[in-house]
C-alpha cells in the first residue's frame, strides 16, 4: 500500500463507506520499511500489541540507530535488547529519555505514557548470578505495560528465603522463574501456586550444566503441573509471554 492507496482508504473511511474496524484490518499488513540492512515492521504494533524489539547482538552501532532513528520518528517505543554502554551512548545521543538498563543490557525509550495493569508479574531469580536473565523479564514485561514485582536470589539452595515470599507469590498474576544450576525453582513454586508459571533456564552453572542444557531439561521434565519453559537465557520472550498472560486477565 502507497501514500495514494492509504489516502484513498483514508477518504473511504471518512464517507462512510468502509468502517474503522475494515480499515485497521488493511493496516494491519502494510509494508516494511526497507532499509537495506533491516525491515522494520511499523505495524506490528497493531498485530501483536507491541511494537518490534531491537535485538543488539550482531548489529553494528550504525545499524541499530538507523533502525532506532526510523521507529522513532512512526512514533513507536523502543525496547532493545542485549545492547552494550557503547550501543547505549549511541541511542541516547539520539534521544534523551532512553533508560539503560545495565543488568539486563535493555534500553528503552517510553514514547507513550502506561498506567501499569492491576494483576502483577512476579519474577524470580534462583540466584543472583541468574539476575541479568531474570531482569531482562521483567524490564520487558514493564516496557510493555504490565506491573512487575521481583524477588532474586530466592532458589532451592536456601528454600526458606522462597517461602519468605509468599505474600508476592499470592498476589502475583503469572511468574517468572529463572534459574541455573539444577534448575530446581520452577517446579517448587509450580507445586505451591494456582497460576501459571514460566521457567527459564539460565546458562549459569558448572561444566557438568552444559551451558544451561541441564537446568532446561530439568524444567521440561518438571512434576508441577503450569510450567511453561522457555529456551536458555531467553528472558525476553518471559517477559513477553508473562505480559500477554496478564493481559488477558485484564479484559
């Protein structure tokens, strides 16, 4: 769809002679924006509900600002993910607001104000070397408009700090859990909650953890019943999952 075809669906909707709802379904697929090296997807926002997310790890500095540049300016937030300081001073050259969020290696740009939601997302970590995944859950999940509360270094090594935390644990919409090592957390709170529970496995462990295999199979294979698994490392897709989740209660 060109300019003229978007004008022309703009007059129709205004005579009356296509609804919004038509409209916005048409929208909904318009075209890219090419930039040789990227394909910005403007309108996935009216898809998915968020808009597309920035991933640093393996673009250039020049790269990810073009592509920051461009989503900027079609009025989008920016969520990007794995960014490094250099990455970061780069953004913010080019837009003040942007937060770094070190721990994670989030940054965000928040273009449009979110009230926050009334259920909460509760994230877990296991342990604190487990903290960098697990904040990348919840700064996406709050990037994206959900409440999020957190609790780290909470794992099965010292099981009664977990339990110390039974007041989130109720309140909580959906849970997090991220955790390394054995990977034991997931299924413990999945046996003492009514609400779905997410695991990530972490890469955090010694050789025998094969870089977070081990803990992943231990989730797969958990006893509790509610426990989705994501892939190692991937906190971002959590705290996705975990803000669609909340969502749905909402309505």
């Amino acid at each position: 769809m060109n300019s003229t075809d978007l004008t022309k669906l703009l007059e129709s909707v205004s005579a009356g002679k296509t609804s919004v709802k038509a409209a916005l379904g048409r929208l909904k697929h318009l075209p890219f924006e090419d930039v040789v090296y990227a394909h910005i997807d403007h309108h996935r926002s009216l898809r998915h509900g968020m808009p597309e997310v920035i991933y640093c790890e393996g673009k250039t500095v020049p790269q990810i600002t073009g592509i920051v540049r461009r989503m900027l300016k079609a009025g989008s937030d920016i969520l990007a993910t794995r960014a490094n300081e250099s990455v970061y001073r780069a953004v913010r050259r080019i837009d003040r607001r942007a937060v770094y969020h070190r721990s994670s290696g989030a940054i965000v740009i928040g273009q449009r104000k979110k009230p926050g939601t009334r259920g909460t997302v509760l994230v877990l970590s296991a342990g604190t070397s487990d903290i960098r995944v697990a904040e990348e859950a919840a700064v996406t999940a709050q990037a994206l408009g959900s409440t999020v509360a957190t609790a780290y270094d909470v794992g099965v090594a010292g099981i009664h700090r977990l339990f110390s935390k039974k007041d989130l644990l109720d309140k909580a919409r959906v849970i997090v859990a991220v955790a390394g090592m054995d990977g034991a957390l997931p299924s413990v709170v999945g046996g003492l909650v009514d609400k779905p529970v997410i695991a990530v496995p972490t890469s955090v462990g010694y050789g025998a953890g094969f870089q977070g295999l081990a803990p992943l199979l231990t989730m797969l294979n958990s006893c509790a019943s509610g426990v989705a698994v994501m892939n190692i490392d991937n906190g971002f897709g959590a705290g996705v999952l975990a803000h669609r989740i909340n969502l749905l209660g909402e309505k």
